[in-house]
C-alpha cells in the first residue's frame, strides 16, 4: 500500500480508530498498532511479511545475544552480515537473471530502511548505548510502524522503541495543527508539484537515447528532475512525520532546503539527512573518519559514498552517482584547506553575496550531473544524458512538455510561497510556529483553514488515472 493510494485514506481512519479506542488497554494498543502496519505492508504482496517478520526476528534476537554474550564483536557480525546478506540477495539478484526474469523480480518495499534500522539498533546495543528490548512485539512495531516503513527516516531506537513501553506510548496526538500541515504540505508536494513534473520529463528520460530525443537539450530535464526527487521524497517525509504526530511521536526532519547548499558537504547535511548521519555513524566513523591524515579520510569519504550509492541499487550508474558524491565531499575537504578559502570566507557586503550565490549555483550543478547516474540506471543512458547538456540543437533549447509555462509558473510559485513563509517565520520552527498559534485562537483557525484547503486543492487538483509511486519506493 502507499500513501496515494485510494484505500489508503479508509486505512488510516481505521488505524487511527484502533489507536484511539485502545488507548487505556496497552498490550491492545500495541498489537492494534502492529496489526494495521502488517495490513499496510502486506496490501500488495503478503509474502512481504515473512521477510519482515525474518529481519526482526534475527535483529531482535542478535540484540539480546550481544547483550549476554562475551563474542560481542562476533554476534555483532553475525547480525550484520545476516542483514547485509538478505539486502544483498533482494536486490542484486536481477543482475545474474535472463532479463525477462529480471523484470519480474520484485524485492520487498522498504527492506533498505528497515535493514538500515535494524543495523543501527544492533550496533547500538553493542557500544552500549541502548539496552536490547526484551519483548519482541515492540521491536516489530519499532520496525515495521507503517508511516517510516518503507521509505523512512530511517529511525534510531532512541527516537522511537524507547516510546513504545507502558507508560511510555503516547495517548494523544502531538501537535495536531502541525501535524495536519506536514500531510496537506506533503500531498501537495507530491501529487501537485512531483507528479506534473514527472508527466513533463518521463518520456525524455524514457528515450534518452532514441531518435524522438536527437538534439534535445537535457539540462533542463535534470533541473527538473532535481526538483522532481526533492518534491516527491520530501512530501513523502512530510507525511510519514504528520502521520507519525499524529499517533504522538516525533520523528527527525529529513530535508532542509538541500538545493540551497554552498558545498558538497552542506548539501548532505540537509539531503536525506537520516541517511547522512547512518552512513557518517554506522561507515564513515568506523572506517576511521578523518583521524588517521587527510589521505585515509579522503579514502573513507569515496568508501562511504560509494557504499551509499549501490545501497540504492544495482548498476553502474548507481555506483557512479555515489563516486562523484565521493569526489565532490573530497574536492570540498581540499578546498577548505587552502589559503584561497579562507581569504574568501573574510568577504564582506556585494562581494560575500555573491560569492555566495555562486557557491549555491556550482553545488546545484554539481548534485545535478550526479543525478544523471541516478535517474537513469542504464549506464549509456546517463552518458548520453551527460552528453546532451553540452551537445543539443540551439532550436531544441525549451521544447515539448517542459516548455509549458504553467509548469514552471508552478513550481516559481511554490518556492516563492515557501520563501515568504521562512522570510516570515525568521527561521522559527514549524513545531514552534505551531506551538505559538495554540495561544491565538484566530491565527489557530486561519492556519487550520489553509491547512485543509491546501489537503483539499492536492486531492483535487491531482492528475487522474493511476498515482505513481514514490521514487524512494524503489529503495
């Protein structure tokens, strides 16, 4: 199931329902809420529910067996292998297939995020951290609680299995206000922005390489596409994290204005920050960071993305994206080691503005060509990709479905509504913004009216026929 399915909206008024009734029993409430996940997760494919339950059955019980054994280290690679070996096989497995069996493999939703969940609280445990959960239906609800299920944040066990135990679960929804806005933004960011932008450049990327695409510039397409990944995983954060408010938890922001990023290191400091931090915890810091001279940090910034990129799938492409990401976050280390950088950091008035807004434009362009290798898993399709930004017809510059004004008067309007509201807010927080309407009971409406009528314009003004799914879906 997804969020944009049409059944998707009964099953949240049951869930919710099951929640709310069950609030004074919780052995019930538990299971009320374990019991919906599972229907959730098992909508499509039942047999989902057998790797799921399989993953938490060796994360639970590797935990415990950390916890009382002296082979820590040995349990530990035990647990991690076992998961790494799993992800491995439902993801990898299509490239020894023949190509039609390849097309019809289908790996579980979700199985990156939960694997990465899991790893995160198994080494945890080990450094001791946190203590193993004993009750196995809590770390399964940890694991499989439907909104960060199948594309997160990828959630550590202190931001959600510590509130899982009696006395601990929530009995009412945490901000409801702010909740109901990150689902009516997180609509609109993906069945109005992501979807009409997806209609625009799926035929392009689709015959990137054939004859209906000679000449055609493709830089124009990646920009979209850039903004295309943004809306559709942001949105789907946004309401995974009202969902998650909803039933009173709080889970961490996933995204912070990524494209506004001066460098390759800021730009993962706010791109699917969840992931950042796994990857810098869990890879980067182990391999040893940046302890050991500039040369085996710059070693473990290109293992550490490049890991992260073929976590994404299989392929070359995928293993490019990650390395080019390595290259950049290592160019950024070198440069910030020169004299030229810090002379540049003591500018001042129009000089500072304007370095800094080129700044923004080269890391814009730089995740950009990456996304090449991103969007398109064929590794000659990405070249090509590449190739058409410098190689076009001067007559095919804006052609076809992206030249449609109303898209980019979409998208313009979008951003400078969005860049009004955090002129306004000064950099408060939405929690906190939320927090402070409490108080003002007209503001409280007027925020309550926008709210609804945004959820309102996204469910009616979404494109018919079928929804397409969330990118990170895939993952």
């Amino acid at each position: 199931m997804s969020f944009v399915d049409r059944d998707f909206l009964w099953f949240v008024f049951l869930a919710f329902g099951l929640w709310w009734v069950s609030r004074k029993w919780y052995w019930v409430q538990l299971c009320a809420l374990l019991g919906v996940s599972l229907l959730f997760y098992g909508h499509s494919h039942r047999w989902f529910l057998a790797v799921i339950a399989g993953y938490c059955a060796v994360d639970w019980g590797t935990a415990l067996w950390i916890e009382q054994t002296r082979w820590k280290r040995t349990a530990l690679t035990v647990g991690v292998g076992c998961n790494l070996a799993a992800l491995c096989f439902w993801k990898y497995t299509p490239l020894f297939l023949p190509q039609g069996a390849a097309q019809d493999w289908v790996a579980p939703m979700g199985i990156s995020f939960y694997s990465f969940a899991g790893i995160s609280y198994m080494v945890d445990v080990y450094h001791g951290h946190i203590k193993a959960e004993r009750n196995p239906l809590r770390y399964f609800l940890f694991t499989a609680f439907f909104p960060h299920l199948v594309a997160g944040p990828i959630l550590r066990a202190r931001e959600f299995l510590s509130h899982l135990g009696p006395g601990e679960m929530p009995q009412r929804p945490d901000s409801p206000l702010e909740a109901g806005f990150l689902i009516a933004r997180g609509y609109f960011k993906k069945l109005i922005v992501a979807d009409s932008i997806a209609a625009a450049i799926d035929p392009f990327f689709a015959n990137v390489t054939q004859l209906s695409a000679a000449g055609t510039w493709s830089l124009p397409y990646v920009w979209l596409y850039a903004l295309q990944i943004y809306f559709d995983f942001s949105g789907y954060t946004d309401i995974a994290r009202g969902l998650g408010l909803w039933f009173g938890f709080r889970w961490p922001e996933n995204f912070n204005w990524p494209y506004l990023a001066t460098s390759a290191q800021d730009f993962w400091r706010r791109w699917h920050m969840t992931l950042s931090r796994f990857l810098r915890d869990y890879l980067y810091i182990p391999l040893g960071g940046n302890r050991k001279g500039q040369a085996r940090a710059a070693l473990n910034l290109m293992i550490t993305m490049v890991l992260g990129g073929i976590w994404h799938g299989a392929g070359l492409s995928f293993f490019v994206w990650g390395a080019l990401h390595g290259l950049y976050l290592i160019i950024n280390r070198l440069w910030g080691a020169t004299a030229l950088y810090h002379k540049t950091a003591t500018l001042a008035g129009l000089p500072r503005r304007a370095w800094h807004a080129a700044r923004i434009v080269i890391t814009f362009h730089a995740v950009c060509l990456a996304w090449c290798f991103f969007r398109l898993t064929h590794f000659a399709d990405s070249i090509e990709c590449v190739r058409k930004i410098v190689v076009f017809d001067p007559a095919k510059i804006f052609t076809g479905d992206i030249a449609d004004a109303s898209l980019w008067t979409l998208i313009a309007g979008y951003l400078a509504a969005s860049a009004i509201a955090l002129r306004l807010s000064r950099g408060t927080t939405l929690e906190a913004m939320t927090a402070r309407l409490q108080t003002r009971p007209f503001a409280r409406g007027l925020a309550w009216g926008a709210t609804l009528g945004m959820l309102v314009v996204a469910l009616l003004l979404a494109r018919t026929g079928e929804k397409s799914p969330f990118i990170y879906f895939q993952f």
